[in-house]
C-alpha cells in the first residue's frame, strides 16, 4: 500500500504570509494527487486535483505542483478563512492514501 | 453538479454490523466513470479511506479493516452501501461517502455504543 507523509504540522503563520505544506508519497503516484481543506464537524472540500488543477470556485491565492513522489499546496496571501486542517490524498490506483494532515493556525 | 448524501442509524451496538447508503443525486451512478466508496474520520482524528468500487463494479478495501468491509452498488436505487462487520468502539467516526475526488456527502456520525 502507497503511504503518505505530510509536513509541517502543525503550521502557525501571519495573515498576509505565503504558506507550504508538503506532501510525499512511498511511490510514484504521477499527478494523481489531490488536496483538501476541512473545517471542523464539515465534509472535506476539494481544492486541487490532478496534482495542480484548481477546482472551479477555489480562490486563485491556492495552487498545487509536483510530481512522482513529492507534491507542494501553497497559499500564496494566507487569509483569515483559511484556518483549517488540509489533506493530501493520493489516487493513482482505486486503493486511495490520506496524508495525515496539517492543522493551520493563525498566529 | 453531481451530489451525494449519506443515510442510516446513527448508534450501533458492539459486535453488530454498521451499514449506512448513499444516494446519489444530479447525475446517474453508472452512467460514467466515477469511482464510488466511503472514508471515515474518528473524533479528532485524521481521514482514513475505507475502500471503493469502481464504474467496473470491482471493490477494493482498506487492508487495515481485515475483511470486515464491503461495498455494494444499486444501480435501480442510484444508491451505493457500506456494510462493517464485527464493529467496536474504535469503528466510532463521522462516515462520508464520496463520487470520485469530486463530490462528497455531508457525512453521517456513527457511535458504536450498548
């Protein structure tokens, strides 16, 4: 089974900062990667797919790259709206991986 | 767009079988490519993906559920289940069920609790 780490966790930063969250894969997963964002009590809400696509409606301060083994999320102007926990999901293949998630906090 | 939502008991006893639906909606369930399934999320805990079936009607689990799991699909009910066998107080999540990376449900709490 393809296994997933994700770093840093948690992430402290200012309003206005640029933020990184990096996720590796155990394989090569190619673009199939995905990221999403969840707020307490709330489903997770898809934010990039196929390693860099936005989803329609996500603001553009979002964007993913990477591929192979190692994927970034950035969020270029960290927003008050953003406090979260994100996810990386790999699904090169029909047995999926979550990363283990990274909680950003305001600071 | 295409919409999914969850249903079912919301408390189950200790050694029972946890089953929960999801129905989908906006779109047929066999009428593309999507890739169906559940994943789950104890309190305070991360995701964890329980398993899948695909537009092929083919299954994969979670290795770490040990053969307790299985998904079915409803084609007639545009509807898709989860069954867990055998369950404890570690099977305690918030269930959501998903339509490919695209579409999830608002997800259903489930206590395992006599």
């Amino acid at each position: 089974d393809i296994q997933m780490t994700q770093s840093p966790s948690p992430l402290s930063a200012f309003i206005g900062d640029r933020v990184t969250i990096t996720c590796r894969a155990s394989e090569n997963i190619d673009i199939w990667m995905a990221w999403f964002q969840q707020k307490p009590g709330k489903s997770p809400k898809l934010l990039i797919y196929k390693a860099s696509t936005l989803e329609s409606g996500v603001p553009s301060r979002f964007s993913g790259s990477g591929s192979g083994t190692e994927f970034t999320l950035t969020i270029s102007s960290l927003q008050p709206e953003d406090v979260a926990t994100y996810y990386c999901l790999q699904y090169d293949s029909f047995s999926w991986a979550f990363g283990p998630g990274t909680k950003v906090e305001l600071k | 767009q295409l919409q999914v939502q969850e249903s079912g008991p919301g408390l189950v006893q200790p050694s029972e079988t946890l089953s929960l639906t999801c129905t989908v909606s906006r779109g047929s369930i066999s009428g593309n490519s999507y890739y169906w399934g559940w994943v789950r999320q104890p309190p305070g805990k991360g995701l964890e993906w329980i398993g899948g079936i695909s537009y092929g009607g083919k299954a994969y689990y979670n290795s770490s559920l040990s053969g307790r799991v299985t998904i079915s699909i409803d084609t007639s009910k545009n509807q898709f289940s989860l069954r867990l066998t055998s369950v404890t107080a570690a099977d305690t999540a918030l269930y959501f069920c998903f339509g490919s990376v695209f579409a999830w449900g608002q997800g259903t709490l489930v206590t395992v609790s006599s």
